[in-house]
C-alpha cells in the first residue's frame, strides 16, 4: 500500500499557478504509483459551503481528482481553515462524474490509519494545534453549526466568495508578514514538533502528517515521523509513502 498527501495549495481562481502545480502534482510519478491520496486541507484558498458554483469554478480541478478515482485510487479529503462545510459537495460531485461513494471520503476530524505496522495520524493542524487558544477559539467559530447553516443554505456564492477573498487576502497578508521571519518560522516549526510529540499519546501513534503550519518539515523520532509539505505554491513538495517508509517528493 503507497499513498500521497499534500495540504496547503491554495487555490484562488481557475488557471493560477497553483492550479497548475495542483495539476502537475497529480501528474506526478507519486501519484501515479499511489492507490490513496489524502488532501489535507486548504487545498482551495476559500470553499465554504456546498455550492454548486464551484463546481464551476473548480471544475478542472475536480474532474482531474475524478480521473484518478476512476483510475481505481481512493481520495480522503480533509477540511482545512480555508475549506470547510462542503460536504455536500463532494456528494454533487461523485454524482456529477458517477463515483462509488466509498472512492472519495470527506473528513471534519483526524484519521488515524496503519501502514505496514505504523500507526498514522492524519489531520489538516488547526484542530490538534497547541499552545495557540486564541485561533482554537477562532475556528471553533469558524466550525459551528450556525455558520454551518448560513454558509450552506442562507448566503449566496456570490456572496461567500466576495468575502472569502477579502478575509484571505487579510489572511494572506498577515502570514506573509509572520513568515518572512525566520524566527517566527522557526517557533512555528518548533510547536508543531510539540504538537506532533503530543498528538503521539492522545491518539496513539507512531507518526503524524499534516499542514496548517505553512513550514515545511520531516522530523525523525526513534519510533516515528512528522511530516509537512509546509506552503506547496513555495516547497512545491509532497510526502509519500512507499515500502513502508514516510518521505518528501519535490516536484
């Protein structure tokens, strides 16, 4: 069993450049060789709610994703902070391209799976983060039924996508200011090898793989691996598993 994962693409609109690597990563030897593939979230920058203008805005995108399933792989994929509550989505779009529903999977909460004896957690970040109580405050927001409700059956696209965009550039904007600090880089590393450390006895596990952090990373323990591909647009790198072995992929 060999699978890939990848978190953090974020794309803005039809035909940007992370788009294009997008693409280019499910056209990679990785992927061709994996029989899984789990997107970690914020694959998108902004897909909030199940509306059906993005499967028009994103149609290459899914219909690519949609060619592998049909080439007998499974897909997992995990809500992010920048796409979340589009459940039914993923339904409109097995039904669009006739998938088996067990072919594509949709994940609120982290995943532990084992491979080859090595017990894995997968999960976007934001939700096993620690030593950060203000955005866990933040996405419990973000995550409650209330918003929930508004952004799959009272707000508009139009709308959601309007305001999507002026919360991801402020976003955007702020974490270009904290990552072009390398000391801020290096504390924002340094907690999601704590968090890795911790996420090891509440769930478990032997490894974790996840994003969320923006800061590329494969740390080795005696008995386990965390791995993040960090900000894709930038690494352009992937973590894949094969022969029992968590690894980077450079595009």
């Amino acid at each position: 069993m060999s699978f890939v994962a990848i978190s953090d693409v974020h794309i803005k609109d039809p035909g940007d450049n992370q788009e294009k690597l997008f693409l280019d990563f499910l056209a990679s030897q990785p992927v061709k060789e994996a029989s899984e593939i789990y997107l970690l979230g914020d694959i998108f920058d902004l897909l909030v709610g199940s509306h059906e203008g993005y499967l028009k805005k994103f149609g290459d995108v899914f219909e690519s994703l949609s060619d592998e399933v049909k080439k007998g792989k499974k897909i997992i994929q995990f809500e992010g902070n920048h796409d979340f509550h589009y459940g039914k989505l993923i339904k409109l779009i097995k039904k669009k391209w006739s998938l088996p529903n067990e072919s594509w999977v949709y994940r609120e909460r982290p995943l532990v799976r084992e491979y080859n004896g090595m017990k894995i957690l997968f999960a976007h970040g934001d939700e096993i983060e620690i030593e950060n109580p203000r955005y866990q405050k933040y996405r419990k927001l973000i995550r409650s039924k209330p918003i929930y409700f508004l952004a799959n059956y009272i707000v508009p696209f139009e709308i959601v996508d309007r305001i999507g965009r002026s919360a991801s550039e402020k976003s955007r904007r702020h974490n270009m200011a904290s990552y072009s600090d390398n000391q801020a880089d290096k504390l924002i590393k340094d907690r999601f090898r704590r968090t890795y450390l911790e996420a090891k006895n509440n769930y478990n596990v032997d490894s974790l793989i996840c994003g969320h952090s923006h800061c590329l990373d494969l740390f080795k323990t005696d008995d386990g691996v965390y791995s993040n591909n960090g900000f894709f647009p930038k690494t352009k790198t992937i973590t894949t598993f094969k022969d029992g072995e968590i690894s980077h992929y450079v595009l």
